[in-house]
C-alpha cells in the first residue's frame, strides 16, 4: 500500500503550501502592478515595516484559500 504524505495531498488538491502562497502573493505585489510596485520597493527600503506588513497579509490571506 501506498503511503500518502502531506505533499501528496498538495498535488491531489492543486493547491498550494501556505508559504509558497506567501512568496508568490509577496512577489506579485513587489513585481505586477508597474509604478506602485517601484514605489512599494522604495518604501520597503526606507520603512521596513512595510515589507513586513505585506508579508504578514499574504500570510493572512493564504489562511483563507
């Protein structure tokens, strides 16, 4: 019998991990929207708590998909 493990069940829903969701969320936001992107990325630098506050929600969300 076969052993079915957590990454299995992953590919039998076609979802994703948590923390793939959360990078992929992250990297959408700093790469797709044109300007506000550049501007997110200028205000991450000087604020860094930006950044974490849009990690920290494409966390969140990730818990409702």
């Amino acid at each position: 019998m076969k052993e079915l493990s957590f990454e299995n069940m992953e590919g039998i829903v076609g979802g994703l991990s948590a923390a793939d969701y959360t990078i992929a969320c992250t990297k959408s936001y700093y790469a797709d929207y044109g300007w506000w992107s550049v501007s997110l990325a200028i205000a991450s630098f000087v604020d860094p708590g930006i950044g974490i506050t849009v990690i920290a929600a494409c966390a969140l969300s990730s818990l409702a998909q």
